[in-house]
C-alpha cells in the first residue's frame, strides 16, 4: 500500500474504531470478543483498502465486513467453548445504569442474529435503512421487517417503557 492510502486508512480507522467496537461489542456482548472481531474487519479492511474506497458507502462496506466476522466467530466451534469448572465471579455493583445495560444486552441476545445486526446497525450504530440493508447485503425491506420485529420482541422483553430512541451506550 502507498503511503497515501496508508494514511487515509490509519485516518479513517482512527475516527471510526470506537463506533465499530460498539456495534462489535452490542453483538457479540464480549469486549474481548468483540476485540478481535474489530481487528478481523480492519485487517480485511487494510487488505482491501483499494476496493473499499471506491465503494459508495464505506462506512456500510466496512459494517459488512463487521457483521460477517461476527458470523464467522459464530461459527466456530471453539468460542463455545468454557475453559475451566464454573464461571468467574463478576463483582456485584448496584448501579441502576448497570442493571439496564445487563437487560439491555440479554434482550439483544434473545434476537435471532438478523434482527440483532439490523438493531444494532440502526439504533447504535446510527446507519440508515439503506446503509443497514447494503451493510447486510439484503434488502430495504427486508432491515425494516427485521427491525420491526426485533423491536417489537425487545419491547416485550424489556416492557413498554423502555425505548432505543435516544439510548446513550458506552462500550
């Protein structure tokens, strides 16, 4: 890669990394998982920088990249795996916002894995339906049915009361 496009990967990178350790975080709902997904997607992104600029949407290209890593570790056998007897023991803190963000993340959980991208592409990753649905490589149609049920299913988990809109999240 020429020093150019170097530097504006390493610029684009450096303005996006938190947004897609968000969107990786929110899937995945592991922030070492998460970790490496981010880096999968750059490192395909970095090898794929020539083409990945010439796309009308870079930013849904790259979401792309993001969602098919994401599957990708799915996939895998070995991230079920549980090394050791038990669990860690996490420390208990009481915090209201910590108890949201806990309900927050199983209720993401419980969506079948189309509805959760389409959730997370479009409430916290700020992407329109169209960015959504070339991010996903789907239809326009089909991320506003998916979204409507996802919605629809987290407002049963969550209740009536709590709402996406305006959702302030910190990875």
């Amino acid at each position: 890669m020429r020093s150019d496009e170097e530097r504006e990967y390493v610029e684009y990178v450096s303005g996006r990394l938190p947004r897609l350790h968000r969107a990786a975080y929110l899937l995945c709902a592991d922030s070492f998982q998460a970790d490496d997904i981010v880096q999968a997607t750059l490192t395909s992104l970095y090898l794929g920088w020539r083409r990945a600029v010439r796309a009308d949407n870079l930013d849904g290209y790259v979401h792309r990249i993001l969602i098919r890593r994401f599957l990708d570790e799915r996939r895998r056998p070995w991230t079920r795996v549980l090394l050791g007897d038990r669990v860690p023991e996490t420390p208990a803190v009481a915090e209201r916002d910590v108890e949201e963000h806990d309900s927050l993340m199983a209720a993401l959980r419980s969506l079948p894995k189309g509805q959760r991208a389409v959730i997370v592409l479009r409430f916290f990753s700020d992407l329109s339906v169209e960015a959504t649905a070339e991010a996903l490589g789907c239809s326009t149609g089909n991320v506003k049915s998916q979204c409507s049920r996802g919605l629809t299913a987290l407002r049963a988990v969550l209740g009536e009361t709590t709402t996406l809109e305006g959702t302030r999240y910190q990875a």
